[in-house]
C-alpha cells in the first residue's frame, strides 16, 4: 500500500487507471483493492468522471459506491466540469437514472444536450430517455427543450399532459441523498411551519424540558386539523424518522406521520393511532423522496396537547425489517433507551427488569414483583413493534417453582393471551413463542408460586435473545 502511494506521486492518472485494468485483468485483487482505495482518497471534481467510468468498466462495487455519492452531493458540478462530456453513455444513463442524482431536471437536460452533442454516438437516445421530462416546467419545455429538436413532440406533449394531470407527489422527482445525516436540521435548511413553541423542536437539545417549555406542541381535536409541520430545506431521501415524544411522566400518545411534496397529496408513511407510545420513537420505511413532514397526534392519555421534543429525519442503511409501518426487531427493545418502563410492579429499583442484568440479585433487590391474586407486572415498549417471542427469568435462588400467565396489548384496552402457565411449574428462564403481532403492552401475571404469595421476576427481554436451551 505504501508502495502504491509512493508511485503515484509522480504517476498521472490515466498511468493509475491503466494499472487498475491489469489488476483487474489479471486478478491480483489486492492491488485493485490497493488502488480503489487511493483513488477514493484523490476523488476530485476534475478526475470523478474518468475514474467513475473505470469503477464501471471494472466492475469495482466499492469504487462504484464512493463515485456514486460524490457526485450525488454535486450534481451541479459534474454537469457542468468538461469531463462530464467525456462519460460512456452506459456511465452516463446509470448516473442519471439514480433518484438521488439532484439536480434541477432542465440543468440534466442540457447538460444531456451538451453530451449529445460531443458524443454522435447511436446511443444518444437511451441516455436522453432517463431525463424526467414531467420534472421540467411547462415554458422550459415549450422554449428550452423543444428548440433542441433533441425531443419528439409527442414526447413533450407527454411531458406536458403528466404535470398537469397528475399529482405533483406522484411524479417521479428526484432528492437530495445526505446518508446518515440529519436533514430535518436548520443547518440543511429544515424548518417548522406548523405547531406552536416551534423554535424547540429542531433544536437538538433533548436534555433541557420540562412542563413549560423546551417542546413543540398542537391541540388534540376530533377533527384533526392540526398538526407539526416541518419542511426540509429541499426534497430529501428518507426512511427513517427519529423523535421525541415529552416523556417526564407516565403519559402516552398516539399519532401519525404523512409526508407530501407540494402540500396537497399526503402519503401516510406510519400509523399509530391505536397504539400508545412513549419517549424515543424510531421510525422506519420504505425510501420516500420528501419536502414535508406532518405530524399529527391523535390521543394523549392525560390531556388534549401532543408534545413533540424533538425531530430528526435520515436516510440510513439500516437492516431493520419491516411489516405494514412497524419494525420486526432482532436485538431487544424491553429496554430503556428504546422507551421501553416497567408501569406496574414493585421494585427496590424502578426497571431493573429492564436493566439487562441477569446475575445480581438475592432475597432483598434485583427483581420486579407482585401480590399473587392481586396486580400484575407490567411493561410498556416505546413503540409498537411486530413480536412473537419474549423471555423473562424467574426469581431462582431457590427451588421454588411458579405458575403464571402473559397477555399483549397496543393500548392496553384490548388483550390477547400468548402464554398460559397457570397449569404448570415453571422455574428460572422461560422462553414465550406466539404468533407475530404489534405489540406494546406485555402483562405478565404470577398465579401461584410454591413458597409464599408474592410473584418474581429478575429480568424481562423481547424479542427472546437467547436459546430455548436456557429454560
């Protein structure tokens, strides 16, 4: 590798690219890996489209990837540097066809013209059809794009026909691709348009509020005619909304998410109307491209206001699988830094059920109970999320044995019955398995234990993160 970096001080770039084809050629994949990686480091907006078309060429995934997001970032740019009518036709239609290539449309048109023109090449055609000609307004199309004679009339007419008998949200716009960035943040230009106390929520502070201030906030009405509006400085890929709901006491919310390019057709992206949720909330979907984010909450279990803290939008890589609007996690969310709280049961210290510690307890501390016949133990996820597998240990530093019973809610009205142990006696670890369903509430209920009359639990996790093996 250091080898490498020494040649290229004194090598031209076309050398390098020439001695990234006999890597490749050849097979010595070290060297082409050597090579991708200082060609990463050396990207500029003068050598992006040689070395794009070389990643291509080559097939180089890695390379294809980091030329793909520098010029994603400077759309603008690389249309308008000399280089960019040096592209293959086959790099050119793959750079414009992405969605996150965001640029005005009637800036790729030219730009596409310009190519055209410097490249006679029969391949024209398939490059001009990935321009979004519905993307382009009406007088570009008439004074602009017609002129060229680059474009059919009937093209055009489509063109026309598709902005003004479609909704603008069902177009197919391109956005702006910023991955594992905040874009809902004043610095990208995201502002709130709707809710009051609106200068709170995007200020990234989630430490400093209280019941007077540091949230934004909007009446709760039948109608729901209110709402928390954000605008994000310009239209974004997104799938995944991270906020904070007003957590200091026990209360819970429900709500709803809808995004919208013009303000007019709303998409709802997440539905939580019948669910109860509480603090943190992580929100994925399937990639949108945005301008507009609402929220709008419906319920409030203590009064008729929603409370948002604080809001983050992001487009993220994120391996989280998804069932209609809700997360099927793999790692457990009984915790507290996913909002999770133990709402019912006694404890020396609140959420040591939750706490992940399953070695430290004794006769005085470490667990969560309740009166047999009386009360329960129960739990509140954040969030709703798609379950079928819970876990939890029994108290067992002794031979006792216990009988119990676990039922799930989204609201902690309706129930339903996942495990029934009433009939038999159980000891230390058990793993509960059911049937997938959104879930919020886990109500766990000790029936008989055969040494006195108080029911134990040490720790509580779900989905299961171990084997049926520790039961």
């Amino acid at each position: 590798m250091l080898l490498l970096f020494d040649i290229n001080k004194v090598l031209y770039l076309p050398v390098v690219l020439n001695i990234l084809g006999s890597a490749h050629r050849y097979g010595f994949s070290e060297l082409e890996t050597s090579i991708s990686d200082y060609l990463k480091e050396i990207l500029n907006i003068r050598n992006i489209c040689p070395i794009f078309d070389a990643a291509l060429l080559y097939q180089l995934e890695f390379l294809i990837k980091v030329c793909h997001k520098y010029m994603d970032e400077r759309a603008c740019e690389v249309m308008q540097h000399e280089n960019f009518l040096q592209l293959s036709a086959d790099a050119l239609n793959k750079l414009i066809s992405r969605d996150s290539f965001h640029a005005p449309e009637i800036d790729i048109f030219l730009a596409v013209g310009a190519w055209v023109k410097a490249n006679p090449d029969p391949a024209y055609k398939s490059v001009l059809d990935k321009v979004r000609l519905s993307l382009i307004s009406i007088t570009d199309l008439l004074n602009v794009v017609r002129p060229t004679g680059l474009v059919s009339p009937e093209a055009i007419l489509d063109a026309i026909a598709a902005r003004t008998q479609t909704h603008n949200s069902d177009l197919n716009h391109r956005g702006r691709l910023l991955a594992d960035l905040n874009v809902a943040h004043p610095m990208y230009g995201a502002q709130v348009l709707q809710g009051e106390m609106r200068g709170y929520l995007l200020d990234g502070d989630t430490n400093n509020y209280d019941m007077e201030r540091g949230y934004t906030r909007h009446t709760i009405t039948e109608l729901r005619e209110h709402c928390i509006l954000v605008k994000l400085g310009t239209q974004c890929i997104i799938n995944h909304v991270k906020m904070l709901l007003w957590d200091k006491d026990m209360r819970s919310y429900s709500y709803y998410l809808e995004v919208s390019m013009d303000q007019k057709r709303w998409i709802r992206i997440i539905d939580y109307t019948e669910y109860f949720c509480r603090s943190w909330q992580y929100l994925y979907f399937q990639p949108r491209i945005v301008l507009y984010i609402r929220i709008v909450g419906t319920n409030n279990t203590v009064n008729k206001v929603f409370h948002l803290v604080s809001f983050e939008a992001y487009y993220t890589n994120h391996t989280e699988n998804l069932y209609d609007g809700f997360v099927i996690p793999t790692r457990n969310v009984a915790i507290m830094g996913q909002g999770a709280t133990v709402t019912e049961g006694v404890c020396r210290s609140r959420n040591a059920l939750l706490n992940g510690d399953t070695s430290n307890y004794d006769w005085d501390s470490g667990y969560t109970c309740h009166q047999v016949g009386s009360g329960s133990i129960l739990v509140q996820l954040g969030q709703p999320y798609v379950i079928d597998s819970m876990r939890l240990l029994l108290w067992d530093c002794d031979d006792r044995s216990y009988s119990y019973y676990i039922e799930v809610s989204g609201n902690s009205r309706s129930w339903i019955l996942v495990a029934d142990k009433r009939k038999e006696s159980c000891r230390s670890w058990q793993t509960i398995r059911f049937t997938a369903r959104p879930v919020v509430f886990i109500r766990i209920v000790g029936t008989h234990n055969t040494a006195n009359e108080v029911f134990h639990c040490v720790h509580f996790e779900c989905p299961a993160q171990g084997d049926d093996d520790d039961d």
